[in-house]
C-alpha cells in the first residue's frame, strides 16, 4: 500500500489517476460530492447521510480530501454496483494511498 496523501493536490492526483482506471475499464463512473461547506455537511449529517456532523465531527470532504463516486447504469437513468465491483475499485484506491472502504458508504473514497 501506498503512504497516505497529504493534501489536495496529491488528493486530485490519485483520484485523477483511479477515475482514469475506472473509465478505461468501461465503468460508467460518476463523480459527486468532492467539496463541502460545513452547513452542507450539517444537512446530509441532519438527514442520516453521514455521521459526521461538519462542526464538532467534521467530514474529510470539507478539506476536499473526499470524493463519492456512483456508476451509472448501463441506459443511464439510475446508480449501479460498478461492473468490477466496490471491493476491487477500493483496493486499486488503496494502493494510490487511499483509506479502506467504509462498508456502509461504498461510494466514498479517502
């Protein structure tokens, strides 16, 4: 495994470097949700999206050192498991340096 990334510029790079893998492979990759302002965090922590609530508990996505990531189906009106699967796109992340898979939010990388 990789070191862990310090900053968002090493951050853009491996992620630039996974959704390149991810689109070479033929997913239909999406990304979302890279940078968040701490009242956003408040409302998907309100809503039970995430357990990070962006003031006492703040969410790497506020540093920009998260991104969640979807795959499309394949008539591109809904989300689908990716075709190589969650747990292989986290190993690929993890070798960039990226954090484990969080098993109840698969599409969020770190």
């Amino acid at each position: 495994m990789a070191r862990p990334m310090k900053n968002r510029i090493e951050f853009t790079y491996k992620l630039s470097i996974l959704l390149k893998q991810m689109a070479d492979e033929g997913e239909r990759v999406i990304l979302d949700y890279v940078k968040r302002s701490p009242e956003e965090q408040r409302r998907l922590f309100e809503k039970g999206l995430s357990k990070c609530d962006g003031i006492n508990i703040p969410s790497r996505h506020q540093g920009g050192m998260a991104a969640d990531i979807y795959f499309e189906t394949e008539d591109h009106k809904g989300l689908d498991d990716p075709q190589l699967g969650w747990e292989f796109w986290h190993e690929e992340w993890e070798e960039l340096g990226g954090k484990e898979m969080i098993p109840w939010d698969k599409g969020h990388f770190e």
